[in-house]
C-alpha cells in the first residue's frame, strides 16, 4: 500500500540518471535494525560491493539495481543513525552524504528512509531531518509483516500528507511490498521535495514530539511480541543470561572443529588432487615446483580452512539476524563497566572475531573519543578469522581429540576456545589499564534498542557467507598467493652450480636465521621465523609459508601439513606460537587503518609495541612452562 504525495511533482531518480548519462544515486538510510541492509541486499543481490568513502576509512556498501526502463540505479547503504545531528562517526558521515558535503562522491539525487513499521513514533525521529533535507524521497515502513501479525496498523493515505513523501508498507525479509521502491526508483512515481520544516534538522527535542504527534495521528501500536518477553526473561537473567551466551559460545567452537572436518578432508582431498594433476602437465622441473610448491602448496594450505571460518560466520550471522547479539551486549555492558567501557563497545569486539579492520571502523559509533580509542587499541586481542587456520593447525597437530563433557565439548573445541578467552581477557584487562591512565573519562550512559527475536532467512544468511567467501578467496588470490610465491622464489635463489641450493642456504633461509636468534628462546626454528615475518601481511600467511617451505623441502609429500608441523615442532613450541599469535599485532592492514581513525602514528605504535611485547612474553611463559612439564 502506498500514500500519495500531494506536492509539486518533478522527476525522480531514474529519469534524472537516465538524462544525464550516468546511474542514479539514491541513499537507503534508516535506523539500526530498521531492516535497511536486508532492503539493499534485496534490491541488488550479489550486485554489491564495499568500498570506502573518499578521504575516510569508513566503509559503505554500494550496489546496483536494474530498474524496468532498463537503466541502473546505484544505491548507497547509509550507516544505521538514530539522528542526523553528527555526534558520532556514522552521523557525520550519513550528514556529510545527504547534504553533499562528502568529498568526491556527489550528493545523492534521492533518499528511501527505511523504519521499522512497528516501532514508528520512536524511527519518525529518523524521518524527519531526512526529508528536511529536500530530497526527492520515499519512505518505507519495513516488517509490515509483523505489524500485521501483531494486530498494528499505519494510517498510510494520512502520513504521507503529513510526510510530504510517499509512504509504502513492505517486508524486505519476505520480498513483499517493493514493487512501489521499484517504481520509485525507475521514476514512475514522482515526488519533490517535502515540506517538512527544515528546524527538525537540528532541534532535536521538538523532532520528537513531533514525531510522537504524528504516530499518535497515524500509527495504531502492536501488540508487545509475546515471545520477545518471555525469551529475554531467560536470556537476560542475571545469572541464566550469562551461563546461556557461554553455553552457546561452547557450541559454536564444538561446531566448529566437529562439524568442519568432512568439509575440510573434502577440500584437501580436492586440493591434493588438483595439485598432482597439474604436476603432472606442468613442463619442466622449475616450472612444475612454483605450481605445485608454490601456488597449491602455498595458498592451497590456507583454502582448506574455508569450511570453518563460513562455519563461524553462519553462527555470527545468526545470532545477529534473530536479535540474540544485541542482548549479548546488554548483558556484555555490565562487564565492560568494571574496566570504564560501555556495551556499545561490545559491539565492535564482536565483529573483530572476523576482522579488526571492519571492528575498527565499527567504533564510530562510540561517542566518546577516548573510549572510541580505547576500544581501537584492544579490538585485534580479539580472534579474527585469520587466526583461525593457524590455531585449528597447531591444535589437531599437537592435541589428541578425546571428550571432556561427552559429546558437548571435545579437548580440541576447549583448547580453540580457550584461546578465544584468552584474547578476550586480555583485551579487557588492557582497556581497564587504559581507561584508568592515559585514556581515563567519564563513563557515558548506554542505550541499546533491543529488536524482537526475528527467524533470520536462508537468503540474508546467504548473501553474507557468499561475502565472506569472496572476500577470503580474494585475500588466498591475491596477498597470500603473492607472498607464497615471492617465497618460493626465494627458496629457490641463489642458484647454486645452475640448481636449487638446500633450502637453509637459499635467501628464506638466510632470513629465518637471520631471526633465530630472537625466537630461538621460544622455542621456534629458522622456518618459523619466516613465517612470523611474512605473517605481518596477514596473519594467516604463516600457514601458506609453512606449507611452501615444507613442499620445498618435500617433506609435505610424506604427509599432511600437521604431520610436517609436528615432527618440526616440539609440543611446548607449538604452545608458544598459539599464545604468540592469540597477542600479537601481525596484520599490516590493521596497522593503516588505526592510523588513519585516530588520525596518528602515535596510537598504532603504541598498539603494535605492546601487544609484540605482550605475545613475546606470553610465548615465552609458555614454552617453559609446558618445557617444565614434559611437553
């Protein structure tokens, strides 16, 4: 159902971009967990991307939709913002787009406000200074479905009087309702620009009241979602809602280490196969060790992972779409209190388990500056995904799989997840030093909107793993592929009489003992040592090295990659480089991008200084005490 706008009409969108040549750009804004992002997924599908806006690191997501005319409209996904006025990063970057004042990317020539239908008086806050602005807009009032479920309703014709804008009621998750954005956007329905009074822009306080008035005139309330209730009686009980997220945390990584294997053997099986084929066809002996030593033994080592690390992501995204994540931070908020943080923190450190960079740039939305910094110099304690093929190396080389609590948790999934918890805790004890010294501030209340309990859908769950896959593929195609070869050549020079020379005299050779010294009290050898150092590209790079040196050495023809590890590495050894890669900065990226968010090398250094200073120690520890102890 759509209302109809009264107003001076003018071209949309569509028409405008298809007259001057060039796609159209209309921004999708909206509040979180408004549905904005399953709206942008729905409209483009796999037509998507993510770059970052010109001059900032602050990351958007832009896609393409082809509209009924033929042409294309470029849709921009606007950060979640709970008001225009810019008190964090993601007000003023979603300000800057919306009033043109963002440099090199042009002011959008139309804007779809996405609100959740069945929190309207509190999302119209939203609504207002957007369409303040100007802008040719429509207005969609997302999970019509749940409305409708719950007994609510939205008085369509008389909102979009008041809104100056046309108003549709639509489910993205259900696909149903968008044939009006469709026609809005291909310029069927024209609109100009409301006629909202551009105060709302800025005065906050009669913004809502405004918008209270009006979903009073317009919006009949649902009912409370049953369910939601009665779930967050158990998932956020003081006492149950904590043993709950740690049971489902042991899940996750039992999940992780059982459920991945027939994948991976599937993967490696494929690997090893594919490998010897193209041995077979390669010409010459040279050619044949960059194929099969450099390219499959290399990058081939770290692909095998794959099925865990989209493992992990299926249950981050779960727990995200069906609204658990953010009870995890309301419960999270009261921990992040005794070290001087606050839960909006938390969310952040959550999604470094899958990267720092996008942990990092996650942070805008902390108002604080001095917490936004602090949470910027712990988020790479936390897990990230690259750590992931390291540990699930050394762990099934080194620890025998046997039942802890029966079938629940195996001795592997609590070693991978006491790793985990290690960073953790070191993260926390670090913001607490922090927060008490060179970062101390007022603590700043923390409001959080909890979204009903939501079934997340096959397609939402989907589009993100397919992200993560190209994302890793791109990362194994490009950066570890470019390292292993590099490698490879460097194993391979400086000839000696016209042939190879033994691998500890060809120039990665040279390199790792150059380092020995420096590690050897951890218990670690030259090749180790090359692997810390190319691992400074990305972390995950050591096991594409150690796969490469090993294929050189031919010592991976005998066996797996395990199998090499474990005759080369003494159990204590292997303990050290669990604890050395669970603390240590060993990611280039994150390094640039701490530097450009806080703006100076002052931070970055002092982040990569105390967490080498950090792994170094606590790799150190560890290898005499599991030396002590016979390991």
């Amino acid at each position: 159902m759509i209302g109809a706008c009264h107003c001076e009409s003018c071209a949309l969108a569509g028409a405008q971009g298809k007259t001057s040549g060039k796609p159209a750009i209309v921004a999708i804004v909206g509040p979180p967990n408004s549905g904005k992002s399953t709206l942008f997924n729905r409209l483009t599908g796999l037509r998507q991307k993510v770059a970052n806006y010109p001059g900032v690191t602050v990351e958007h997501r832009v896609g393409k939709t082809r509209v009924a005319r033929g042409h294309e409209v470029t849709l921009v996904d606007l950060p979640g913002i709970y008001s225009l006025t810019p008190c964090s990063e993601d007000e003023r970057i979603a300000h800057d787009v919306l009033t043109g004042r963002m440099p090199g990317m042009p002011r959008p020539d139309a804007v779809i406000v996405v609100l959740d239908a069945n929190l309207l008086s509190r999302h119209l806050t939203v609504a207002a200074p957007v369409l303040a602005l100007g802008l040719p807009a429509m207005v969609v009032l997302n999970m019509a479905d749940e409305l409708r479920e719950r007994g609510g309703h939205v008085d369509v014709e008389a909102l979009a009087e008041h809104l100056g804008a046309p108003v549709v009621l639509a489910s993205a998750a259900r696909g149903e309702g968008l044939e009006p954005v469709l026609a809005f956007l291909d310029g069927e329905i024209r609109t100009g620009a409301p006629r909202l009074d551009r105060a709302l822009l800025n005065d906050i306080p009669r913004c809502r009241l405004w918008a209270q008035h009006l979903g009073a005139r317009t919006w009949k309330p649902p009912s409370p979602p049953v369910w939601t209730q009665r779930l967050d009686r158990i998932f956020l009980h003081p006492v149950a809602g904590p043993l709950i997220f740690l049971a489902v945390v042991v899940a996750v990584f039992q999940t992780i280490f059982l459920g991945a294997r027939p994948l991976m053997d599937a993967v490696q099986a494929l690997i090893n196969a594919s490998g010897e084929w193209v041995g077979r066809r390669v010409p010459g002996e040279a050619l044949r060790s960059l194929a099969v030593d450099g390219v499959w033994a290399g990058a081939g080592s770290v692909v095998v992972f794959l099925p865990q690390i989209l493992l992990l992501f299926l249950f981050i995204g779960i727990l995200e779409d069906s609204g658990y994540l953010a009870r995890a931070a309301l419960i999270a908020d009261r921990t992040m209190a005794r070290v001087g943080l606050q839960g909006k923190s938390f969310i952040p450190l959550i999604s470094a388990y899958a990267c720092a960079v996008p942990a990092i740039l996650a942070t805008r939305t902390i108002e604080s500056r001095r917490d936004r910094i602090a949470t910027i110099l712990i988020a790479p304690l936390m897990t990230c995904s690259a750590r992931l093929p390291v540990y699930t190396l050394l762990i099934a080389a080194f620890i025998p799989e046997r039942p802890l609590l029966g079938p629940l948790l195996g001795t592997r999934a609590a070693a991978l997840l006491g790793l985990y918890v290690l960073g953790f805790l070191a993260a926390i004890a670090t913001a607490g030093l922090l927060k008490s010294a060179i970062l101390k501030s007022e603590r700043t209340p923390f409001v959080l909107e909890l979204p009903p309990y939501r079934r997340p859908t096959l397609r939402s769950l989907g589009l993100r793993l397919f992200d993560r896959t190209k994302i890793f593929l791109t990362r194994v195609g490009t950066i570890i592929l470019a390292v292993s070869l590099i490698l490879w050549a460097l194993a391979n020079l400086p000839l000696e009489d016209g042939s190879r020379p033994p691998i500890e005299r060809s120039y990665a050779g040279r390199l790792g003992h150059a380092v020995e010294p420096v590690i050897r009290p951890l218990g670690f050898n030259w090749k180790i040592g090359v692997g810390l150092i190319t691992s400074l590209a990305a972390r995950e790079v050591i096991v594409s090295t150690l796969g490469t040196i090993y294929g050189i050495e031919g010592d991976a023809a005998s066996g797996s990659l395990q199998e090499s590890v474990r005759k080369d590495l003494t159990p204590a050894a292997a303990f050290a480089l669990l604890v050395f890669f669970a603390f240590a900065l060993q990611c280039i990226s994150t390094i640039a991008v701490v530097r450009r968010e806080t703006g100076s090398w002052k931070w970055p250094a002092l982040q990569f200084f105390y967490m080498g200073t950090l792994a170094y120690t606590g790799a150190w520890l560890t290898y005499r005490l599991a030396s002590m102890w016979g390991a």
